[in-house]
C-alpha cells in the first residue's frame, strides 16, 4: 500500500517533516524565552510561560498583553556527494506569526490565553541532478518537484495559583492542530541499453495530507526556596481525538526493449484512499528549569528537557515518513542584564538534539541523525508599559542520513538554522 510505502517507492527519501519532525526546538517561543534560548521553566513570568511552565505566570507583577511575536523561520539540509560528488539541500522558510497571548489576575490566582505555532516547516523547490552515471541503463538525469508543509497549531487556557508564598501550580489546557501536506513528483531518465539507442525512464507523482486534533495538557510547579532562587518544573503529554487523511499516487515505468523503435509498453501503478488515524507523536515532554536572581539587573538561568520515545510513530496510517521516534534530552543556559530600566540584553545557548536513532551502516531508508548546536542573542526596550524585543537564533549541526532510498549508502548531513522574531508586549 502507498501509505507504508510513501517513501520507498521514491528515489530520493523526503527528508523533511514536523518543522521538522526530527528536533522539538526548531522555533523558540516568546521573545524574553528565546533571548534565554528556551531555559524558561524556571522564571515564566509573562505571557509566553503559559507555553512554558503555566506555575510561573502568577509572578507576574502586571496584566500582559503579549501583542504579538512574528518569527521569520529558516533552516537549510544539505546531503553530501548524494550522487557523482553532487550534493542535495532541502530548504525551508516561513515567517508566522508565532505567539499571542494574555494575562489577568484574580487575587492570589493569575489566568490567561495563548495561541503559539511551536513548528512550520514549509519546503517548496524544483531540484535537477545531471550526470549521475554513464553506465549503461542506469539512471543518468533526476528532476524533483517537492512540496511539504507541515503546521502545528495550541491555542488553549492556562490558570495558576500561588499555593503558599513561596509555591505555586499551574496548567495550561491547549488544543493542538497539525496539518500536513506533502507533494512529491519525481522522473528519471536512464542511460541507453548497452549495444541500442533505447531508454527508459520513470515518473512519480504522490501526494499526501493529514489533519490530527489533540489535547495537550501541561502541568506545571514553580518553587523559590530563596528569595533569588526560583525552580520551575512542568510536564506535557498529547491526547489524539480525531484526524482524517487522503494520500494518491501513479507512476509509470517505460521501457522499448525489444519492441520496434516508436513503441514502447507501459507499467502503470496507481493508488490512492482514505488514511483515518494521523496524530500527533505520543511523547511524553518534561522540563527542569533553576533561575539564579543574582540582582535586580542580572540573573542566570538554566533548564534539562527530556522528551519521550514513541515506537509506535513508525506507521505509514501515522506519520508521511515512517520512523521510530527515540527519547532524547535538550540543554539550555541563558542570561539577561538589564543596562538600564528601560533596556534589557539577553544571550544563551542550547541544543537541538535529534529524536532519531544513530544511522545503521547496514539499514536502509532511515531518517538522519543530527544534533544541532544554537545560540541566542536579543533585547528590549521598555517604555510606559510598552516594549519591543528583537531576538537571533542561529543553529548548526553535522550529523549522517541515506538519502537514496532502498540503499545502505550513508552521506555526511549538515543543518542550519535561523530564526528572527520581533514581538511587542503591553502591561495594563
């Protein structure tokens, strides 16, 4: 069936999925958090700590208003020597609107709503490989049309309450939305059969897409057994209630060989239907945050981020390209100065590590393996309970993957990532 085989039937395996499906931090979100490089759990005092850790927004000394966080979202893939020394690049960009959200406060209780989009992915391309081969009968020409977009929506409520003085709780009840759509037409040309002037080639075109609705619930603790030391801690887990699908695919394999020259006979494979359980990955995603509020102008901030493995991911009904889903942990360490009371600077740095097994030299059809490597940099302005942040994130990471697909051959993978949000916050 076309959905187990949506990629082996290929000739290049499509790489790219879930922005993208092999890292879970792609695109930080809030604009205070990624200047922190995601180490949050800890402090979550504003709007995007609903996101976070939901415990931590009861801090807040004011009403939010997050306005707005646009996020222009880049990342490039590059497969070494795929073929005859030619490398091949998968490129990605989106610019969305990545977070909105607010605050309000009811006696020892703070309450709130968030919209976020914590993965884009968004590759559009037309790809030629010239000169593959001059074997006879081997393929020779490979031109690629690839179109994949892959949107993750929350948007829910969040509600925490300071427990004692130094303790509090909270939990954020976003429903999540994942739309994925995935285009992929491919032909081949071949080399003429040794001893005729014949050839071959072949042509594919697949398509699918997939809508999954979940719930999302995040439960969070934040503990400050010191005046400048808070701990953050918060745990999330996805439950799939619905999502439908629809995938098609026809090729043609030509080929004269012993027919009269002008003939040639016609092998033609079609398959399309309904695809009726895609979801989101089951994956248990867990945070540990500790902030050090060394003054009133500096604090530093760290965080360990465990994600859970889901085997079951590896289902053509389940995902567009099937594999299994392994744990894997992220770090991050920031710091934030405010040079004055109206500007702050922050820097961190974190990892993006792969939720993908090692490569296996003796495998075929596996997803790369590569663990990125970010940094941060940003700042705000303040001014009469306003603000506009501006906040870098740059990532890069080398790693292996296979991208001809039904072959043992591993290339060299690198990734780089960058992101650029501007956002602005309004205190009531």
């Amino acid at each position: 069936m076309f959905k187990s085989s949506f990629i082996l039937c290929c000739i290049l395996v499509s790489t790219s999925a879930r922005a993208d499906q092999y890292h879970y931090r792609d695109v930080l979100i809030g604009d205070r958090a990624a200047g922190l490089g995601g180490a949050y759990a800890g402090i979550s005092d504003d709007p995007s700590g609903m996101f976070y850790n939901p415990a931590g927004i009861v801090y807040s000394t004011e009403n939010y208003l997050s306005l707005s966080v646009n996020a222009f979202a880049s990342s490039t893939e590059t497969f070494k020597n795929i073929v005859s020394g030619q490398d091949y690049t998968y490129s990605s960009s989106s610019l969305l609107p990545s977070f909105f959200g607010f605050l309000q406060s009811t006696g020892k209780a703070r309450y709130g709503f968030f919209v976020a989009i914590p993965n884009s992915d968004n590759i559009d391309q037309n790809d030629s490989l010239t000169g593959l081969t001059s074997i006879a009968d081997q393929g020779n020409v490979f031109q690629r049309r690839f179109y994949h977009k892959d949107v993750e929506y929350l948007f829910g409520p969040s509600y925490a309450r300071e427990l004692s003085e130094n303790f509090s709780m909270g939990i954020s009840l976003p429903f999540a939305i994942r739309n994925e759509n995935v285009i992929d037409n491919q032909f081949a040309i071949f080399n003429a059969a040794a001893g005729t002037t014949n050839q071959r080639w072949f042509f594919q075109e697949s398509s699918r897409s997939t809508t999954a609705y979940a719930v999302q619930p995040k439960i969070g603790f934040q503990f400050m057994p010191k005046p400048s030391w808070a701990i953050g801690a918060a745990a999330s887990y996805p439950f799939t209630f619905a999502g439908s699908g629809k995938y098609s695919s026809r090729s043609l394999i030509t080929s004269s060989g012993s027919l009269p020259d002008g003939y040639v006979s016609h092998d033609i494979n079609l398959d399309s239907g309904s695809i009726s359980n895609p979801r989101v990955p089951r994956v248990m995603q867990a945070s540990l945050g500790v902030t050090n509020f060394i003054s009133k102008r500096f604090l530093v901030s760290g965080q360990f981020d465990y994600a859970s493995a889901d085997t079951a991911y590896n289902s053509g009904d389940v995902a567009a390209i099937p594999f299994s889903l392994r744990s894997t942990w992220n770090a991050s360490l920031g710091a934030e100065w405010y040079l004055a009371d109206s500007l702050a600077f922050r820097v961190g740095a974190f990892t993006n590590r792969a939720n993908t097994p090692a490569i296996d030299p003796s495998a075929t059809n596996q997803a790369e393996h590569v663990d990125e490597y970010c940094g941060a940099l940003g700042f705000s302005y303040y001014h009469g309970g306003t603000s506009l942040s501006f906040t870098g994130n740059y990532g890069h990471g080398s790693g292996s993957g296979q991208g001809v697909s039904a072959t043992t051959s591993v290339q060299t993978v690198t990734r780089n990532t960058m992101n650029l949000l501007l956002s602005g916050t309004y205190q009531m």
